[in-house]
C-alpha cells in the first residue's frame, strides 16, 4: 500500500518543487529507507528479545510500528513546514520498518 501511495500521491505531495519523475523518485527513496533500517532492527530488537522475552520486543515493536504509522497519517505537507515534511516521512517509515523485522520471527518462534 505504502509502495502504491509513493508512486501515485507522495511525490506531488512531498516534492512538488522538482520535475513530476524526479518527486517519485525522490519518493521512492523514502520507501527505500525502510527496507535499509530493516537489518538495524532485525539486530537491535533480536537482542532485546534475547535478553527481555520475546513477548516483550513484540509489543514494543507492534507499539512502535503503530505509532509510526500513525505518523505517517498525520504529516503535514511540505506547503505547510517546509524541508521538514519529506524528512519526517522517511523517519516515520524506516522506524516502522526496523521495528517490522523482529515481529515475524517473534511470532513463529514462541
């Protein structure tokens, strides 16, 4: 869904200053921060169920991916905060995705 909305609204929403290929690149960009800090995650939350439960890195990861993606819902346009909108989209989606790692692991293996 995330993939389809960066080709079709988030590069005239977020960079409406450059040419209409060069914003869904650029959008394509903030899909492409979140499949990098995938690994991060995968290490940070693997450790943290490690050493607290694996219970407990699954809720924090569900809380965290939740909130990130509730912040993404809520960003503003570039026409209302200027540089920061495309900055706080890339944020809010490669929180979403490191978080994203730990879960499916947590969940098969009990």
């Amino acid at each position: 869904m995330y993939g389809s909305a960066s080709a079709l609204v988030f590069g005239k929403l977020f960079f409406p200053e450059v040419s209409p290929a060069l914003g869904t690149l650029a959008a394509f960009g903030t899909f492409w921060v979140g499949f990098l800090a995938r690994p991060l995650g995968g290490l940070i939350f693997g450790h943290i169920g490690d050493r607290r439960g694996r219970k407990s890195a699954l809720i924090m990861t569900l809380a965290l991916m939740g909130l990130a993606t509730a912040g993404i819902g809520v960003l503003p346009t570039p026409s209302s905060c200027s540089r920061l909108a495309p900055w706080s989209q890339a944020n809010c989606r490669s929180r979403a995705r490191c978080c994203g790692c730990c879960c499916p692991k947590s969940c098969c293996f009990p």
